[in-house]
C-alpha cells in the first residue's frame, strides 16, 4: 500500500515512466516488507558484521508513517534481539 502511495504522489509530479521507474527501484531495495520481516534481515545482517544501517524513506517529507513504523517496530525488534 505505501509503494502504490508513492507511486500516486510521484505521478502527480513527474511523468509516469519516472514515477514507474522510481517506484521500482524502491520496491526493489533490500528493506522492503513489513517491519518484521524488514527486522529480522536487519538482525541477520547484524549477525554478519553489519554495524549500522541508513534508511531512506522517500516519502518522509510528506508521510512520516514509515517513520513511525522503523521507530516503533523495526528498531525495537533489533534492540531485543
């Protein structure tokens, strides 16, 4: 739902293919999924060295719901994992 959220508000802004191929690339990116699943790779990558991670959230500057979700479930999980 928050992919085709982005894609929609891209589309009012950009022509189509770029708001396709903008969508794309984020669906594509390794922490897509929901917060559990998104916390449990995160967990394995930390189990292979990885020291710290930076998210980008395109949509932030107008929907900070993903924010909420990384600060409330993603980075909980790790803390207790």
């Amino acid at each position: 739902d928050k992919l085709a959220a982005y894609r929609a508000h891209l589309a009012k802004y950009v022509p189509a293919e770029v708001a396709e191929a903008q969508a794309e690339g984020v669906a594509n990116g390794p922490m897509v999924g929901t917060p559990g699943q998104i916390a449990e790779r995160l967990a394995q990558m930390s189990g292979l060295g990885l020291g710290y991670a930076i998210f980008y959230l395109p949509e932030v500057a107008y929907d900070r719901s993903g924010l909420a979700l990384l600060t409330k479930e993603v980075l909980p999980a790790l803390a207790s994992s």
